[in-house]
C-alpha cells in the first residue's frame, strides 16, 4: 500500500485523481451566495456615494 495503490489517499496524489479517499474541494453554495452579495453591496454603495 503506497504511491502504486490507487485505492489509498498517497496513490490518488500520485496518479492525480480523485474519489472517496480524496475528495475534490466544491465550492459550497453557500459561499458563491455571500461573495454575490459582497459585489452587490459595493456596487450599490458606489452608486449612493456619487
């Protein structure tokens, strides 16, 4: 069980994928959610401050 073992978290890295062991990072919904609203925000408080 090392970097040959596709099965094991060394492997994935090694052979460059991903699954169970090595899940990919998702950006949650909930964060694309609040980053709109920050963009929102400045855009609104651009146009207030003019």
């Amino acid at each position: 069980m090392g970097r040959g073992d596709k099965k094991t978290k060394k492997g994935k890295i090694f052979k460059g994928s991903f699954g169970v062991v090595r899940p990919k990072k998702n950006i949650s919904t909930k964060v694309l959610e609040t980053t709109k609203q920050k963009k929102v925000s400045k855009k609104a408080s651009k146009k207030t401050k003019k």
